[in-house]
C-alpha cells in the first residue's frame, strides 16, 4: 500500500530497526522525519534515504530533554503542513538481575526517561495537531517480552509495559476522535542494542529488515497490536494461569542462559 504523502515522524532511527524502517517508509513514498540524538548517523540514514529517491528530514534531538524534544516537534510541525504518524521507537534496554540493582534506582530512571515519558512527550505534543486535523495514528513500539514472564529486565520492561497501559488509554479516550494507536510486540531482533549481550550472539532473532516490515504494517493497516502468534498465545496462556506459567517457564530460561554461555 503506498504511503504517497504521509508525513511520519518516526523516533530512534539513526540505528537498528528505526533505520531499516525509516528507509522502508520512504521507499513507499512516505515523508519521513527522523529523530534521533546522532546527527553523523541521522544524515548517513538520510542519504541512503535520498540516493534511493526517497525524502527524509532529519531533527537531531535528545527526547529525553523536554525542551529540546518540545523544540524539535514545533520545528517538525513549522515544516511540514501535516504529520499523519507518530512512531515512537526510540529507546533503550538495560539487561540485569534486580539483585545488581539494589543501588541502581537510576536503571529504573533512565530507561523510564526514553522508553515511556519520551514517547507520552511526543505524542502529548502532537495530539492537538492530530485532533485539528481529525487524525493521528501513534506506534508504540514494545517487546515481545512483556507478553511473557521474563527474568533480568526489569527496568526495560517496566518501562514498555507502561507505554503499553498508555497506548491503551489513548485508545479508549481518543478512538473516537480519529485517533488510532498500535502497539508493536517485537521478538528479538539483531540490532546494535541485542547485540549488548554478548550471551544472545547464538540467539536465533529477526532481521532488521523483517522487523521493520512490522513497523510498515502497523502504518500502512493501523492494527491495535502487531504481534508473532507466538506472542499473543503466550500472553493468554500468562493472563490465564499466571503462577502455573511462571513456574515452568523459570527453569527454562535459566537452561537457555547456561546454554548460550556455553556456545560463547
Ligand atoms: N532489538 C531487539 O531485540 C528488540 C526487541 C524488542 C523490541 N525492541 C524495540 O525496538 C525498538 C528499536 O530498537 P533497536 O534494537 O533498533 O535499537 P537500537 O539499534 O539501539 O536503536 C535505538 C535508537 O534509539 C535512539 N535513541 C536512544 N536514546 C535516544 C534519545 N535520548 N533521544 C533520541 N533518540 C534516542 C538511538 O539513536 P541515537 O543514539 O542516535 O540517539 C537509536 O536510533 C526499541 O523500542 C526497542 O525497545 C527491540
């Protein structure tokens, strides 16, 4: 489906999926705005952009800074008439046991500070925009590890869940009005913030290229989730028997971690 004259701000694509999404938005047809802290790579990720025919802006931004961010949206909005979508993508993930982070409360901060108040920032600031023009569709991106019971990211997935509880608020409150929301459940995906780990390097994962067709569908089809099937059933089967499920999931991910750290 083309995206011939949709103008999208997209978040977090100076790297990873962001990247790979932004130049398969634009080769739709989209104007994408990207955002993102480096301006080297926001401009190499622009000029892949350009030299395939498409159109990219770039708005080197640290969301994390309300001024900046509030700055970077007045200045989107000054140049671009319309701004149909909003992917909040940005975001960074903190792998450890909570046992390691009794003195770490700013874990718990900072992955708060980009992964859910940058993302609520953004879309607070365009809502007026989306509600004048009587449409708006917000992407959240989020993890496929929410949907199940998972151990050592805690900080990480505290932070999507409440984007999550948000998008959903927003969907009930504004729904009505031409607001559209999606929330995209990502399994793991080889990128620069996976490859941290050094023990997910035998991991099998995603591709950046199939991942951002994710963020492609959610744009072009506008689901409320985007979601693997295995996902979804997970997160019955964790809604259903709670304590039944986290039980017997346990010792499996203490087995997986053994095993990758062997193959290191
Ligand atoms: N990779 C996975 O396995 C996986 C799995 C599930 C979900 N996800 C989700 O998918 C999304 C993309 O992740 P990724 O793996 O592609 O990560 P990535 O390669 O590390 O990219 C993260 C992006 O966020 C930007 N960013 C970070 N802090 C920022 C800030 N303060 N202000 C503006 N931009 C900021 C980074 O750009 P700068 O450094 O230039 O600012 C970068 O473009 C994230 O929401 C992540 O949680 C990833």
């Amino acid at each position: 489906m083309s995206l011939n004259g949709k103008t999208i701000i997209l978040t977090g694509g100076s790297s990873g999926i962001g990247e790979q999404a932004a130049i398969q938005l634009a080769s739709l047809g989209a104007k994408v705005c990207i955002v993102a802290r480096r301006s080297d790579e926001l401009e190499r990720v622009q000029n892949l952009i350009q030299q395939q025919g498409g159109q990219a802006w770039i708005y080197p931004t640290d969301i994390t800074k309300n001024d900046d961010a509030q700055q970077c949206i007045e200045k989107i909005l000054s140049e671009h008439k319309t701004v149909d979508v909003l992917i909040n993508n940005a975001a960074r993930s903190i792998r450890r046991p909570i046992m390691e982070a009794l003195d770490r409360l700013h874990d718990y901060e900072r992955t708060m500070q980009i992964n859910y108040f940058a993302a609520v920032r953004l879309t607070l600031a365009l809502l007026p925009h989306f509600l004048a023009n009587g449409h708006g569709h917000v992407v959240n991106v989020s993890t496929m590890s929410t949907q199940v019971p998972i151990p050592l990211f805690s900080a990480y997935l505290a932070s999507k869940s409440a984007l999550e509880s948000f998008s959903r608020s927003l969907k009930m409150e504004l729904g009505d009005q031409g607001i559209n929301v999606s929330i995209v459940y990502f399994p793991m995906v080889r990128t620069p913030m996976s490859s941290k780990t050094k023990i997910y390097k035998h991991m099998r994962m995603l591709d950046t290229d199939t991942a951002a067709g994710w963020l492609v569908k959610a744009v072009q089809e506008k689901p409320y989730r985007v979601t693997s099937t295995s996902g979804a059933i997970a997160n019955a089967l964790l809604n259903t028997a709670p304590n039944t499920v986290m039980s017997l999931t346990r010792p499996l991910f203490k087995l997986m971690d053994r095993r990758l750290e062997k193959k290191l």
